[in-house]
C-alpha cells in the first residue's frame, strides 16, 4: 500500500487514536474476563430481541454459511435488531447513522436510492443500471432500489459486507453487499405489535405474530404503516412534500418434516404512494431571473434550509413491490444441500415538476416502469470436522423490464422560451420573430408552433437480462490455527435492450445548420445583387439566368463554408470569408430532438459479457482472542444499459449510420451502455475479542476498472466508464463493557480515494483528482447504559453520533475542466457538505412486555446538501437535495 500523504495525517489520526482507545483497554479486559468469568448482559422483556452481542455472540452468514463475526476473516458490519429498534432505523437510508463505511442516498423519487460502501457505488436514475452494492433480503437478490426500500418488520440483523463480494454472491457485488435476514417462524407462540408517533405528524404501527400450526409447521405474519407529512412546504402548490406513505404485509411458512428437511416459504407485498423528493435553487442565473419574470418563483439562497421549495404541480410516487420465495435444506451426513427460489415483481409510477419552481415549464415528466425478476441458486456445502470444508453452487437470474414515459413542455414554456431566445441574440429576436424567419425559409408555417404546451416525447425502453453462475470456496485449515481459503466464480451475463422515442417537439427537429444555411445564401445573394426584395431578385434571375446560376453556386458554396460553424467560431478565423452560422447559439434550446431507436441495422442492441472472479485469503489464530487475515479479491458487473433519453449512440458507429442513411436529425453522439466494471482489493485485517473489549480493524487498497459513472449535465445524464478508480483506507470497529449494562462503541472510516483515470468525463479530464462526495473520515460513536430493577423493569439509554468529514460534493477541480464543461458545474466547485448527526433514545422495557420510548433523530438538527447539479432548463443555475431536519418522537412496543 501506498503511504498516507502528510497531508492527510491529521484525518488519519482520528482513526489511529480510535483503535488506541479500545486496543488501550485490551490487556485490563482480558484479565478483568479471566477473573470475573462470562460477562453477563442485562436482559430486556420476555420474547425481546436478543440483546447487543459482540465478537463469538454474533452469528453471521457472509460466507453464506453460519459462522460467528470474531470467526469470519470478512470485513462486515452487523446491526442487530435491538439497535435497529433503540435508534429508530427505519429503512436503509438510516443504516448510515451506525455503519460509517456506507452512505445512503435518497435522490428524485421514492424509487431512486443511491448505495456507496467505501466511497463507490451507483445505479440510481435509470432502471438499466445496476447497483455496485447487491441487496440481498433473506438470500433473495433485490436487483434495483425500489425493490429495496421499506420499513423492518422482523429484521433479525443487517450484514454490510465491504470490499467486492463477487465470488459469492455473483455480478451484483462489485463493491460490497447489504444482507438482511429476518426472523424466521418459531414453534412458540409470540410476536410483538409497535405504534409510533413523532413530529410531522408521523405515525408508524407494525407487528408480528409467529406460533406453531402444526407439530412441523409454523407460521409468521408481519405488517405496518409508515405515514407522516411532508418535512417540506411547497409554496407553489400549497402541499407538502418529503412525506412518508407507505404500508407492507409479509408472511412466513416453515416447514421441518424431519431433522434433516427445512422449507422455508416467503410472501411480501409492500405499496408506496408519496410526494418525493423536495428540490431547492442553490445558485440562480439570468435564467432563474427569467422564470421570475413569468411570475414563477424559487427559494431565495438564504432559505435552502427553510423547508421551502416550489413546485406548480405534486410529485407522483406510486411503487409497488411483491413476491415470493422459497428455501429448501436438506442434510444428508456432512452435507447441506439448499435451494433457494424467487419471483418479484416491481412497479413504479413516477412523475415530477423538472423545472423545479412554481412556473408551468417542463409540465411533465413521467415514468412507468416494470420490472419482473426470476432467480434460482442451488449449492451445496460441507460442515465437517476435518480440515477440509467447502461450498460449490450455481445461480440463474432472468430479469424483464418495461418502461414508457413522458416528458412535455408547459403553458409557461412558450414565454420562457422568448426570453432566453432574446438573451441569446442579443435582443434582435423574439420567439415569434423566428418562428416568421423560419416559416419564410423552409416554406412551413411555423407561427405559434415552436414550445407549444403539450409537444415532448414519449419514449420506450425494455431490457431482457439473463444471466448464470457457477461458483465454489474451500476451507483448508493447516494445524489449529492457520486456514488458507479459495475462491472461484464464473458469471455469464447476457442483455437485449430496445429504445425508442417519438418527439412532437418542433422547435427541437429543425435543422438549424440546414435552415442556417439557406439564410447565409439567400444573404450571400442578397449582398452581391444589392436587394432584400424578392421580386426584384426574381426579375434579375429570369433576365440573367445564367449569372444567376453562377451566382446561386457561389452562395451555395458560402452556405456549406459557413452553416456549421458558429458566429464565435467566424470571429476567431481571420478568413473574411467566414462569417458563421447565428442560428447555432440556439441548439442549446433543442432539448427534446428525435432519436435513433435501437437495434437498427448498425447497433444490434445487446451486449455479453462474461468474468472469473476469484478470492484468496489466509486466516490465522494468533490466540483464541485475536485471529488475524489477508485476502486479495476480485469483482465484476457487467455491462448497465442507458434506458433513457439520452441513450447516444457510439462515436465508433457514425460512419455507419451516416453512409447507411440512419442518422437521426440533429444526431449527437455518447453512448448506449457503459461496459463492464471490475475490481480488486487487497485487505489485511485484524479481529480481536476479549469479552468486555473487541476490535476489528481492516486496511485495504481497492481499484476499480470501468466504474460505471452516471453524470446529470442539466438536460440529461452521461452514462460512461471511468477509467480507473482506486481507494485505499482504513476501518475500525470497537465496543468497550466498562461497567455491568454499559456498552461503548465506535466505528471509523479513513478512505483516500482517486480517479487515477477518467478522461471522459462529463466535466472533462478529472484523472489525478479526489472523486467528489466522498469524505476522508466517516465515523460512529455510540454508548448505551441498560440498567435492571430489582423487579426485572429496565432502563435503557441509548444515543450515538454521525460524523463525516467536508467534502466537496460534485465533481470539477480548476485546471480539469475541458471547455464543454456547462458554467453551472463549474461554479459548484463552493458547495460542501459536512454531516455532525446525533441520535437518541431512552426506553422503560417493563417486565409485563411493555416498553416505552422516546427518541430523537438528527439532534442537532444538522442540515446538509445531499447533491448537487445543474437545474434542468435554467441554465447557469444550480439546484440540490438537502438531508432531512430534527425528528422526534415516542413509540409504544408489547411483546407477547
């Protein structure tokens, strides 16, 4: 590894200094564990979750089969369902405040969430990207984010696995893994119901019940509801947005005919319906100024924490999400055979007001998306006593997805349009005064047509993914203490994509080099004759028709001299021949353009890829308290198609469009898809439990091949690989039991990241610069105190604090950016963010099975930009995300 610059010492130094402060008590601890026998751990009600566990406490399945957090040479945080339950987390986007290595984010829609482990990850926005960080609920893949948010009803933990998990869990996993595992039925009759009410009007009831049908049949049934008000006032609409409206039914069969058989039988269904997601004006321009004009308003820069924002019609988010699974062990002497089948379905209805202010410019943008899921893995794995114990499987997985959508001009459109036409030629002309130039030059009556109200595109996109495994590891344990592992995975992957759209948007299909064109010789001829006037122009030509043919191949020539080149272009070359094109500064107005649908005859719409990824690691007991790893480790995710708009095609293929005649009007290059995406990691790592002191501390240096980078740019998203990306960290994790009921812990993230190359970005050239939005410490300090009455009552305290580190937040440092760079990213470069989040609670868990509590979120009430980018139509201006304000509020639980 690479050393630390010295610059980065003092970061670095927090996390040095938070190993210290567990590692410090190591030596106290052990001695305190030798003499005072087991620690004992105060216990909640009856039929409570198990309490707080640490090191050989905790069971995990990383390794998809059952071994303790202090056994498992894996980088991975467990969050169990007591902390899950005392710190209020109610989806995954609250993981954050307790695993500093992840970050979630919450972006335009209730069905677009973002998943980062160590600084990388992606697949918001658009439904042909998949996530870098594979979600996995009870073994089943959720392949995209609307299929994966939603309140925990019988969450028994959360393992985030850190660094590429390819080998294991396939091509979902290039750079880590969230596994949640719920509470399997129970042949004891129990459950528990739970009300909550807080700020915001915010009420949360959900329950479980679980009890025997049979002697080998057992039975769970789970359900909530989640709904609160809108943190946010629209002032344009008058309502509230940022609102919590969602409900979930779950239910579970398990089945054990024999000790050898298990059947374990999943049903979920889960719906949302909210207004999402609140945007702000962070930076306005001579366009925002223009928006105003028509009476359209945004916040003021003063009040991007007001809870403001401005919209002239509601967000739509309408997500459904269900399915069914099915899991089947069997033992047959050393072996466990397991299968485990799944169906889901996930549809989402979204539409948005783009423009984001109270005026009517974008008047819709609307989103239909299916999506239908089939997976099935089978593997087999050894549980022997010998030194040799292994796991060999295989993993199909077929996925079809539908989407149309919309998106059209407003009834401000029109006006707005007007004015940013006469800002961008200098006041010599209006809308409609193009709309006369340009019916007189083509012969179209034009007049009233150009950003009518209603003229968009509609568009259509499908993908068929299809996709097999075939993957196996093995344990070889040399001696008592040292164990040499190996891993292997083949993936296949397949995709057959389709897109097409229809624009009605006519100022958007005009050739403005064509039309250009015919302005520049009709001037040319105007000039060498000495008339505007068309008649007398005719007259010439009819008595000179020769000379007027001469002429008319001179003004040609001109025209084809001129048409592409753009007036800033003509001021720069000392040819006097060249004057440029004034129609050019207007392409910028051309957002919705027709498109080349694919497949066609040059793009055959699909793509194949295929990956060995493997892992090496070698474990090793140093004693029976501190075991210690190295591994090295690969990861692969193929191929993400662009299933949208701006799906471009390749460069690579204009000759062939262009000589086949299938270029498009107003034809613009980028990409279709961004190719595969690898990564390596090399990790050490030490795990250490003393009973009352445990620490795990990891140091890694992970690279990034193709990272699928997705960048908004104002009018549409660039889909690309960048070159090389590469992090190198540390991480640590400690919890300390200084006094009977107490429990400390701590949890640090140092990341170094950089864009070792990435020359195409959608900022330009950003090799050798720090990737935007990723902190250099991440960091959780937590401390609980559970205290017994003498009549079995407890008191529990709980709270913890979330720190991350200023980071800039989008990308573009001075000296790389490229002229294309847009004016708005260039100025983001100021906006930062810095997250300082503390959470409590305090809880009276009575021996009946009563508990109350009262808790809080975001204390301090500690407001940041999530994101940050161009504001669509507007451009110059900046608009962003902001993170949720204070929360608070009291929850009510039994447990029977």
């Amino acid at each position: 590894m690479k050393s630390i610059s010295a610059g980065r010492t003092g970061q670095a130094a927090l996390l040095v200094g938070a190993c210290g402060l567990a590692l410090a008590f190591s030596a106290t601890a052990q001695a305190r564990t030798q003499d005072a026998g087991p620690v004992e751990e105060a216990q909640p009600a009856t039929d409570a979750p198990e309490p707080q566990a640490d090191g050989n406490e905790i069971i995990v399945t990383a390794t998809k089969r059952e071994q303790t957090l202090q056994d498992v040479p894996v980088a991975v945080s467990v969050t169990s369902a007591r902390t899950l339950e005392q710190a209020q987390i109610r989806d995954l986007k609250d993981l954050t405040s307790v695993v500093p290595s992840l970050r979630v984010t919450q972006l335009q829609s209730s069905a677009q969430t973002n998943f980062i482990i160590r600084g990388f990850g992606n697949g918001a926005n658009n439904a042909g990207i998949e996530p870098s960080v594979g979600v996995f609920i009870d073994g089943v893949y959720r392949s995209r984010s609307a299929a994966q948010i939603g309140d925990f009803p019988d969450v028994q933990r959360i393992e985030v696995l850190r660094g590429p998990q390819s080998t294991l869990f396939g091509k979902n996993a290039s750079v880590g893994v969230i596994s949640i595992v719920t509470q399997a039925p129970k042949f004891d009759f129990g459950g528990n119901v739970e009300a909550s009410y807080g700020n915001y009007d915010a009420v949360v009831l959900k329950g479980v019940v679980t009890g025997p049908i049979t002697d080998q049949l057992a039975v769970s049934l789970a359900g909530g509801l989640n709904k609160r008000d809108g943190y946010n006032k629209d002032l344009g609409t008058g309502n509230r947005t940022n609102e919590r409206d969602r409900w979930f039914l779950r239910g579970q069969a398990l089945w054990e005919p024999n000790a050898q058989a298990r059947v374990r039988l999943i049903g979920d269904y889960s719906k949302i319906d909210e207004n999402c997601c609140g945007v702000v004006n962070l930076q306005p321009s001579s366009a925002t100024l223009a928006v105003q004009a028509l009476g359209g308003q945004v916040n003021g820069t003063d009040e991007i924490y007001a809870n403001k924002v401005y919209s002239n019609i509601d967000s739509t988010n309408r997500i459904e999400n269900w399915g069914a699974s099915g899991q089947v062990d069997y033992d047959l002497g050393p072996l466990t055979f397991t299968s485990i089948t799944a169906f889901r379905r996930s549809n989402s209805l979204t539409n948005q007001d783009s423009d984001f202010s109270s005026a009517d410019l974008i008047g819709q943008n609307t989103a239909d998306q299916r999506i239908r899921t089939f997976t099935q893995e089978l593997r087999v794995a050894t549980n022997m006593d010998g030194p040799l114990n292994f796991l060999v499987g295989g993993y199909y997985f077929n996925e079809n997805i539908r989407q149309t959508g919309r998106i059209a001009w407003g009834a401000d459109a029109r006006s707005y349009a007007d004015f940013i036409i006469r800002g961008l030629t200098s006041n010599t002309q209006s809308l409609s005064s193009l709309e006369t130039t340009f019916s007189g030059l083509t012969g179209t009556n034009y007049t009233g047509q150009f950003f009518a109200e209603g003229q968009g595109l509609d568009e259509r996109y499908r993908l068929k993914n299809e996709a097999y495994s075939f993957f196996g590891q093995a344990d070889f344990k040399i001696g008592d203490r040292l164990t040499v592992t190996g891993g292997i995975n083949y993936t296949n992957d397949k995709k057959r994509f389709a897109a097409s759209a229809d624009t009605s948007d006519v100022f958007s299909s005009l050739d403005l080099v064509d039309i250009g064109g015919t302005a520049l010789s009709r001037g040319f001829i105007s000039t060498a004759l000495g008339t505007t006037d068309p008649l007398a122009i005719a007259a010439f030509a009819s008595a000179n028709p020769d000379v007027y043919a001469t002429l008319q191949t001179q003004a040609a020539g001109f025209a084809a001299l001129n048409a592409r080149l753009s007036t800033s272009d003509a001021a720069a070359d000392a040819n006097p021949l060249t004057v440029g094109n004034p129609l050019l500064a207007l392409q910028d107005l051309q957002f919705l353009p027709p498109f080349l649908a694919v497949p066609n005859a040059v793009e055959p719409g699909r793509t194949n890829d295929d990956k060995f990824t493997y892992v090496v690691r070698v474990a090793y007991d140093l004693t029976d308290n501190i075991n210690v790893y190295a591994s090295y480790a690969t990861g692969f995710k193929a191929s993400s198609i662009n299933l949208s708009r701006d799906s471009r095609p390749f460069e690579a293929d204009r000759e062939q469009l262009t000589s086949r005649g299938l270029a498009v009007v107003n034809q613009t290059y980028g990409s279709r898809f961004a190719g595969p995406e690898s990564s390596t990691v090399y990790e050490i790592g030490l795990k250490a439990d003393w009973g009352l002191v445990t620490a795990n501390v990891a140091a890694f240096d992970q690279r990034i091949n193709g990272f699928q980078s997705n960048t908004f740019t104002g009018s549409g998203f660039v889909l690309a690989n960048a070159g090389k990306q590469s992090v190198r960290g540390l991480e640590f994790e400690g919890t300390v039991k200084p006094a009977k009921g107490w429990l400390l812990n701590v949890g640090v993230t140092y990341l170094d990241p950089k864009y070792d190359s990435f020359v195409l970005s959608a900022v330009g050239d950003l090799s050798n610069t720090r990737p935007a939005g990723i902190p250099a410490i991440s960091s959780t300090f937590g401390a609980s105190y559970d205290h017994e009455f003498a009549g079995g009552d407890h008191l529990i305290l709980r709270g913890d604090f979330h720190y991350e580190s200023p980071v800039q937040i989008v990308e573009g440092l001075p000296g790389f950016l490229d002229a294309g760079t847009s004016i708005a990213v260039a100025a983001a470069r100021p906006f930062r963010r810095e997250v300082n989040e503390a959470n409590a609670s305090i809880t009276w868990a009575m021996q009946m099975g009563l508990e109350l509590t009262v808790w809080g979120r975001n204390l301090t009430n500690n407001r940041y930009l999530l994101s940050v980018f161009d504001t669509p139509a507007q451009p110059g201006s900046i608009s962003g995300y902001t993170s949720q304000p204070r929360t608070y509020g009291v929850t009510g639980r039994f447990r029977f």
